[in-house]
C-alpha cells in the first residue's frame, strides 16, 4: 500500500497545500513531502492526526474499496430539473458534479425554449448541439449553432442559451467553475 500516494490524494481533494497540511498537524511542509513520496513513515499518532485533518478515518483510509471512484454513470444516476415557464430541461448526467472541476448536463429546449440568463463568470462553458439549433447571446453578441456543431467560450459577459428552431433543440453543456 502506498500509504504517501493516498495522503497526497485526500490533500488534494480538501485543497489543501503542502504547508497548510503541515501547519494544521504541527508538522513541516517538507515532512510531508517526504510521507506524499513515501520517503519516510509515519508513526501511527501522526497518521491519524492528518487523517483527522484530511476528514477520512482510519477505516476508510486502509479499506481499498472505498477508494474506488465511479467511471460510468447511465440513466438511472441523472437528477433532472424541468422549467415549464421557460421550457426547458434539465438533467445532471453525473451526480455531484456541481463539486467536481466539470459540470456535465444534457438541455432540452422546446419551442421557443430559452435557459435562464447568468451574470458573468470565470466559467468557460463547452457545448455540443445534438438535435436543432440554439441562440447564444453573450453580452451584446449573438451567436448561432446547429445540430452537429460546438460551442465554446469563456462566461466573461452576460450570457444566455434559447432555442433558435421551430420544434424541440437538445444540447450537451459541460461547464467549468460550476454555476448551473
């Protein structure tokens, strides 16, 4: 077991840098440096001290099982959301991903369907347009994509995504910094 590899892990997923890690478990940065390289062991207190600090007990730490990250997610793991006022849907295609770097979503539109408008961010949004063809105003910019073509840009500006066909527009979006 690479007892090392996985403190690194959990300190990633918290945010946290070598040196906050350090600073909370009264431990120097380059100790834990040595441990993330499996360089040097730690005594069994100071394991469980980080692993308090990293929020994960001794149990999940060693249990390999728990560590196993899910890979494939099909219909039954979507959440949805559906706006009959601006018509469209919406549906998370891996739970969770509010929390994750990338925010996947399949967006249905019906007929004069339109997404609701987002103030500008640090978001760079990716989309592709699988059925139909949609209208996305950013800032005072309007651009126009079909079926089998992409969109991508960063949320700089005011920005929204309408329906720009006369039946049903279906589009995958991938979003960064979360903000769906």
């Amino acid at each position: 077991m690479q007892i090392g590899k996985k403190i690194k892990n959990l300190r990633l997923k918290k945010g946290l840098t070598q040196e906050e890690l350090g600073e909370r478990t009264n431990l120097s940065k380059g100790y834990i440096s040595q441990l993330e390289r499996d360089l040097s062991s730690p005594a069994i207190d100071t394991l469980f001290a980080i692993l308090e600090v990293l929020g994960c007990s001794p149990k999940e730490f060693f249990d390999e099982d728990t560590h196993l990250q899910k890979v494939v997610y099909g219909e039954d793991d979507r959440t949805g959301f559906y706006d009959e006022e601006r018509g469209y849907n919406i549906q998370w295609l891996v739970p969770e991903s509010n929390e994750k770097e990338m925010e996947p979503i399949l967006l249905t539109f019906k007929q004069r369907g339109e997404f609701k408008t987002f103030g500008p961010s640090l978001s760079e949004t990716f989309a592709y347009v699988l059925k139909g063809s949609v209208a996305i105003r950013l800032g005072r910019h309007m651009y126009y994509a079909k079926a089998g073509q992409s969109i991508y840009y960063t949320a700089s500006d005011e920005h929204q995504i309408v329906n720009d066909f006369p039946g049903e527009s279906t589009i995958l979006l991938v979003a960064t910094r979360s903000y769906l």
